[in-house]
C-alpha cells in the first residue's frame, strides 16, 4: 500500500469513526447532564473532545489489522489517552475562580492542588515523557533537546487550550499551525500520524462550529499535544527553538491582555474567527 493511499486511508477512516464515536458521546453528555453555559449563555455538552483518542484508538486498531502500523505510535497513543483524561477531569470537576498559570502555580504553592493545576503538572509529565521516548529512539538527542522539546509539546498543548473559547477557534488555529509545521518540515512528515488525526478533526469540526457541543479541554489538550509532538518530531533545531520562542511569547502575552479581544480588534482575525458560524452562535 502506497503512502498516499494509506493518508487516504486515515482521513476517511478518522471521520467516519469520529462521526460515529461523537454522536455516542455527545448523547452520553446530554443524559448524564454534562452541559454547560457557553459564551452565549447557551447550555451545551461539555468535553466532547474525549472522542477524539477513542477515535483515533480505532484508526490505530485498523491499521495493526492490515499490517501497516508502526510501533513508534504508540508512546504518541499513550501521550494522547493521558492528556485526554487530564482535560476531562478539569472540564468535569474544574473551577473557574483560578485561572491562567499564575493562578494554578499560585495555589499550589499554597499548598492548594487545583484541576488546572493537575492539568498543568500532568501535562508537564505527559510532555516529558513523549521527549524522553524520543530520546530513546533517537540516541543522539541532548538533555538540552529534551528540556526544549518538552517545553515545546506542553505550552503547544496550552495553548490550543487558550484558543478554545469560540466554536471552531481552536480546530481553526490547529489546522493553520499543521500546515506550518508541514511546510517547515518540508513536507517530511509520517503522514500516517498526521492524517489519522486530520480526519477525526474534519468530522468533528461541523459540530463546533455549529456550537453543539464544546471539545473542551479533553479535546483541545489532545490538539495542541499533537502539535507539539510533531514539532519535536518532524522539525529541525532551529524551527523547534523559533517556535518554543513564539509559544513563550503568546504564553506572555495572554497573562496580560484578552486574546479573544485581541482577534477582535484585529480585521483580518476578525473574519477569520467569525468565518463558518452562524447568527445564532455568533
């Protein structure tokens, strides 16, 4: 099977799957009262993202079937599981009177363990570990490269997070950030990796923009981790240091000033933000 059609493969596979696996889940949010007030004050399903690593568990689970799986996948599978579940947990059990780093860091200096804070710390752990494993299979990796490409893979996975507060913000920055990263790598990519995901994106993507259901953290984190582990994995040195000082930047940035505000005032994010959404969903 070519390379080309194995992409393919994916694509259609990951939508199909994620259509499917989505309606459950959005119908299992709805009858345990997993709803909560969006931006309009609408009340919506919560967390809907956690289907994307059940999906793309599925994708994975076909291609071991037709022998075209790569065991390299599954530390990024394990990666993707993990961090799923710690935004679950702060779309389920999380507060919103402590908010941005500052806020979590704070409080658990106090002594105090947050959802967010967890969050944070995990998906340190999460984003330490994928570095760690890559190291692994790439002997001549640094301790200096570790630390630069967990730093790289945790603030990506934050800040597609801080992007989620719009239907179809996040799945929007997600997909423009893919294609720099491709385009920076040259388009040497595992394009298995990619896609599987792609299309779990595509068949979500109507929903969000609708405002029927919010990925929430479960989602986003899932997004940004993916990222980042394609960062790490496909980008050379100096792309990886640009990029880790571009995530810095927004991670200052969006301590001090609204990024919701910031696109507003901006034309041009303006109509990009606004664009596929409905009078109804603003």
């Amino acid at each position: 099977m070519s390379v080309a059609l194995a992409a393919f493969l994916a694509i259609l596979l990951g939508a199909v799957v994620e259509t499917i696996v989505l309606r459950l889940i959005v119908n299992m949010l709805l009858e345990s009262g997993a709803v909560r007030k969006n931006y309009l004050d609408h009340n919506i399903p919560v967390s809907g993202g956690i289907s994307f690593p059940i999906s793309l568990l599925l994708v994975f689970l076909f291609f071991i079937l037709i022998s075209r799986y790569d065991a390299g996948l599954d530390t990024y599978l394990i990666g993707i599981i993990a961090i799923s579940f710690l935004g679950f947990i702060d779309d389920m059990l999380g507060q919103r009177d402590t908010l941005g780093f500052k806020g979590h860091f704070g409080a658990l200096f106090k002594g105090k363990l947050t959802t967010g804070g967890l969050k944070a710390l995990g998906g340190g752990l999460v984003a330490f570990f994928l570095a760690l494993s890559l190291m692994v299979e790439e002997p001549g990796s640094s301790w200096g490269e570790i630390i630069l490409n967990t730093f790289i893979i945790a603030l990506f996975t934050n800040m597609l997070n801080l992007l989620d507060l719009r239907p179809g913000r996040a799945l929007k920055g997600y997909l423009f950030f893919l294609i720099i990263i491709v385009i920076m790598a040259a388009g040497q990519v595992n394009w298995l990796l990619i896609t599987s995901l792609l299309g779990i994106v595509i068949a979500y993507f109507p929903l969000d923009l609708k405002a029927r259901v919010m990925m929430g953290d479960a989602g986003s984190n899932v997004l940004g981790l993916s990222l980042g582990y394609f960062s790490v994995l496909f980008l050379s040195l100096p792309c990886r240091i640009g990029i880790l000082l571009f995530l810095i930047a927004i991670h200052i940035y969006t301590e001090k000033f609204s990024l919701t505000r910031t696109i507003e005032r901006v034309p041009w994010l303006r109509v990009i933000d606004q664009l596929g959404r409905s009078n109804e969903n603003g």
